[in-house]
C-alpha cells in the first residue's frame, strides 16, 4: 500500500494551525508563570522575615506556596494546550485520598506543629512537662518537638500528642513557687523553728525578694506538727536551688539544736 505523503502534509498543517498557537501560548503562559511565582515568594520571603516568624514555619509556608502556585500553573498551562485533565484529575484525586488515610497520623502532627509554631504555647528554651517528661524544649519542627530532659536524654515528642494533652509550661511566667514542708514534734518550738526558716530564706540570693516568703502550719498528726514553706524563685534553675535550699535549712536547723523526727 502506497503511503499518501500529501494526506500527511495536509493533517500536519491543519494541526500546526489549529493547535500550535495554543502551544505557543501555553510554552508563554508557563515561563512567565515560573518568574512571577519566583519573584511572589522573594516578595513573601522578605515579608516574613521582617515579621520575624519561626524559621521553620517560614520555610514550610515558602516551599507551601511555591509548590501550589506551579501545580496551578501548570495544569492550568496543559488547559490552555487543549489538553483534557478529566482522567488525571481522578487519578491524582484517588491517591490524594488514599495517602491522605495512610497519613493521618503523620498529618495530625503536620497540622498540631503549625498550630505550636503560630500560638506558641511554647517556645525553644522553656521548661515543660508533657507525657509524664520534664525537660527544656531544644526545637520545635512541623512535626515533632525535641525535649532535653535534666538527666540529658534526648525526646522526640510527636506534636500531635503535644497539642492532644496537657502540656505545663514551667517557665512560661518566669519565675515558680517552691515549697516545702518539714514535720517536727510537739515538743519543739515553732516560733524558734520559724525565726531559723525565715533567716535561712534572708541568707540566700536567688530567692525572689518581691514575694514575701510564707511560713505556716500546714498540718497537724497526733505526734507531730508540719510547717509548710512557699518562697518564689527563677524558675530556670528551680530544681538546683531547691536542693540548696534544703541543705541550708537542714545545717541551720541542727547547728540549732532542732531536732527532727526520728532523730
């Protein structure tokens, strides 16, 4: 069978006139689309860094809005070519949901780091507890957050669990309440007791002078009284400076003659 050469030409024509002024202006639509999606995101980029806005949160939202703007593009660019997305369109719209099922989990934490890096409950450098851990928070990305515990162990806490319990932020306020409590018999003498606490809170400097320090009776058992101590202290440091302060209270209380039960 002999080929028709002039058949081909004609058909070849009839698409070049019909079809390549679509391609022409799809191949244009698509370059200028790329260059003003670069310069928008330079635009947002700097926007967001004179707010001053988390570099993590300011890195995903950049790369968020560039990726959607050439998805965009680009399917409207294969629609200024004539090309039909119906099919595509289903198939993209069938994995979005089944990867959307197999993440769950994945987006929860995704979506829970955001809303942390936007509320800011929290922040690099504050003391929490959470999960039945205490520790300084290190960094908070878009889907975990790394606590340093007091013993140097290193916790990577899913942000979805974060933002699904209860989180205590230590040193939110700056400063924390210390308290205390020591059981003497009923044969000491509290006033002397007292006038021994309060000298030892006076000899030590990282007790917050603005809060007036309170001792009391906190309890009385048949053999024996509890006197309660509350000062304020930075809460940075608070477990040191409970320790000291224990120590102090026990030295003062023995150079005293104080002695406590079961001694």
């Amino acid at each position: 069978m002999e080929w028709n050469w002039q058949k081909f030409y004609d058909k070849g024509e009839t698409w070049l006139i019909t079809t390549g002024p679509r391609i022409i202006i799809a191949i244009l639509v698509l370059i200028i689309g790329f260059w003003l999606i670069r310069k928008l995101n330079k635009w947002v980029k700097i926007g967001m860094e004179r707010k001053k806005i988390n570099p993590s949160l300011r890195y995903f939202f950049e790369n968020l809005l560039a990726i959607s703007l050439q998805i965009f593009l680009i399917f409207f660019v294969l629609q200024v070519a004539g090309i039909q997305l119906t099919f595509l369109t289903a198939i993209i719209a069938g994995l979005s949901v089944t990867a959307g099922l197999a993440l769950s989990g994945t987006l929860q934490n995704f979506v829970s780091g955001i809303l942390i890096l936007l509320m800011k409950p929290f922040k690099v450098g504050d003391i929490i507890n959470t999960q039945s851990q205490e520790g300084t928070v290190t960094t908070i990305q878009i889907f975990y957050t790394t606590v340093l515990t007091y013993d140097n162990k290193t916790i990577l806490v899913p942000n979805g669990q974060l933002s699904n319990n209860v989180v205590i932020n230590l040193s939110k306020e700056g400063k924390r309440r210390l308290d205390l409590e020591i059981k003497f018999g009923y044969n000491t003498d509290y006033e002397k007791v007292k006038s021994i606490l309060l000298s030892t809170l006076n000899g030590i400097g990282e007790i917050n002078t603005e809060e007036v320090p309170r001792i009391g009776v906190s309890s009385l058992d048949t053999d024996k009284y509890a006197v309660s101590i509350n000062v304020w202290v930075a809460s940075h440091g608070f477990t040191d400076l409970k320790l000291k302060l224990q120590e102090m209270i026990l030295k003062n209380l023995i150079r005293s003659g104080i002695k406590l039960p079961g001694t």
